[in-house]
C-alpha cells in the first residue's frame, strides 16, 4: 500500500522481560533484520492484534499498571521507539508535566483529556519532548495508539506546584516559548479535516494528513478507500519503513509477510489489523471489498518504485483455468 506524504527523536517504562518476538504467541518475525524494529507482518497481525499478549502500560510518573494494560505492535529493543496499542481504565488522571521523548498518540474508542483537549475517537496529537501537557484524565474507558520515539519519562517535578488545571500547561511560558512549539498539535479530529487526493494510488482514495515533518518527509496520516477499489497491475517498495493499522473495513492482497518477504502470498488485513515493514520489501498489489479506513506512518518520505504484478490480480488464474478445463468435459 503507497501514498506519499509531504520528527523527532529524543524515554516509555517498557515492562521487563518483554520480548517482542513473543508480543504474540503465533507471530513470526524476522530476527535478523538491522532496521532496529523488526519486520511484523504475518497472518496473524493482518487479521487482528487483539489477541496479541496484554501487558502493564507503565510510564514514570505518568501512569501505573493499575490503571491500563498495553500490547506492544512493535518496539526498537535497544531505544524503546514502539507502537502500541493501549486500554486505560475510566478516572485514571495524570498531573501536568512533559515527555522526554517526541510522543504521537491515535485514540480509537473512548475519551482521553488531555488539558483542556479532549481526544475522543478517530482524534489524534503530537506531542514534541519538552512541551508542557496536561492534567490528563480517561472519562470512559478510552483505547489508543501510543507511539513513542524513544522509553519516555513524564516530567512533574517542576509544575507540582502550579495550579493543576488546563489554563497552567496552555499559558506555561515553556509551552508558548518553546522552539518546537509550531510542531505541538494538541487535537486533530478526524471527522472535522477534509479529504486530500492522493499522489500515487487510483481514483477511490483519499487521505487525512495528521503530522509532516517537512525537512525529513516523516508523515502521519490516514487513508481512505472506497468500497470495491484496486490498486493496479504492480507492486511496490519504499526507500523508508512504513506501518499502518487498519481501523475499519478490510484490505485484501499480497503481503511480504516476515517469515519469506520476497515471495508475496495472499491475506486479508482485517479491522485492528497492522504491519510494520522495513525499507525496500516489495509488497501488494491491494484491493478492498467493503472500504478501509486505515492509519500509515513513515520514518522518512515515502517514495516508491513500481514492479509488473502478474496479470491476474487476484493470482487464481491456475484454478480458474483448471475449472475452465473442467466444465469443457
């Protein structure tokens, strides 16, 4: 799947003894890949990472395991850079502070405040390492995308003795002064941006850009297809990683799963399904029967080069000729 986009990296309390090669007790991935994450993409993280293994969602200072689980999709061992997709409980609050670390977060149900920012479905933020946030609060039981740059730390001790409302991190003068602080997107919602047209896929799709970095072409954004659309007669690979997260509908094609990515093979990625996929893995062509809606993000531009598919789209050609042949008896 392409679709060109027009940063950051600076800690999150990983639980011990995580090892992501068994986020997933069925999960197969590449452990000789040098890309820092390794590649997931498998027929099980296609069709769902629900039933990838919940662990305690800690942060220093920012939240405790009593109050949220988290499964790790993904994770660069040696930085902590991840994604994950994490449950917090109803009432779990959070005082003001900042993240030591660049932090992008994708809420999918639920209603996260964030200050005076509510973050409820389909509602995103980008929050750059320093910039004073909060007091956080869940008011219903809220699941979101946490993708951190790096293990982050939450940073209390110098507000503790501010007032612990919105209006304190809004006026903070390390907020208002802060070099980063064009890149701070405290709320954008989904179903208040309008569509893009896309650069490189057919008619049928359109894109939500949420974050670009304009100096390294790292993007964020999500894309839309509509109902019965096909990609084409070729498939493709990217000069950067890529992974995306499917948040409705389905996306039917030829994967590079992790186990064998040079040779494709046929699956459906299925509502809170996901990948992560390093640079230069040839995958696709796609097609959806019933539209998608689906999250993407790149660590760099996302350019592409275009490989010839095998004519039949769908690659059943042996059995319907086999079938042809049949019905000529």
């Amino acid at each position: 799947m392409v679709q060109a986009p027009e940063d950051n990296k600076s800690s999150y309390s990983r639980p011990h003894n995580v090892n992501p090669s068994q986020t997933d007790t069925n999960i197969q991935i590449n452990n000789q890949t040098s890309t820092g994450r390794n590649h997931v993409e498998t027929e099980e993280s296609l069709n769902s990472v629900r039933n990838f293994a919940q662990m305690p969602f800690e942060v220093q200072n920012f939240v405790t395991s009593e109050h949220g689980t988290a499964q790790i999709l993904s994770i660069n061992e040696s930085t902590g850079e991840s994604t994950q997709r994490v449950i917090l409980k109803k009432g779990w609050n959070a005082p003001i502070g900042h993240f030591t670390t660049d932090v992008e977060i994708f809420v999918l149900t639920g209603k996260l405040c964030q200050g005076g920012f509510k973050l409820r479905n389909l509602s995103y933020s980008f929050i750059p390492a320093g910039i004073p946030t909060g007091p956080w609060q869940t008011e219903e039981d809220t699941i979101f995308l946490w993708m951190p740059d790096a293990t982050p730390n939450y940073i209390t001790e110098e507000y503790a003795n501010l007032a612990q409302i919105p209006a304190t991190s809004l006026y903070h003068a390390d907020m208002q002064t802060h070099p980063r602080m064009a890149e701070y997107i405290p709320l954008q919602e989904l179903h208040a941006m309008k569509w893009e047209s896309t650069t490189f896929l057919p008619p049928g799709s359109a894109r939500k850009s949420l974050y670009t970095n304009k100096k390294t072409g790292r993007a964020t954004w999500v894309l839309g297809l509509v109902p019965m659309w096909i990609e084409g007669n070729f498939y493709a690979g990217h000069p950067t990683t890529e992974e995306a997260y499917v948040i409705s509908g389905d996306v039917l094609g030829h994967w590079s799963m992790s186990d064998d990515p040079f040779n494709r093979r046929y699956a459906a990625m299925c509502k809170d399904g996901y990948y992560w996929r390093p640079a230069h893995v040839p995958h696709g062509p796609f097609w959806t029967e019933s539209g998608a809606l689906l999250l993407f993000r790149t660590s760099d531009r996302l350019d592409c080069y275009w490989i010839l598919h095998n004519p039949d789209i769908t690659q059943q050609d042996e059995i319907r000729l086999q079938a042809a042949l049949n019905q000529d008896k």
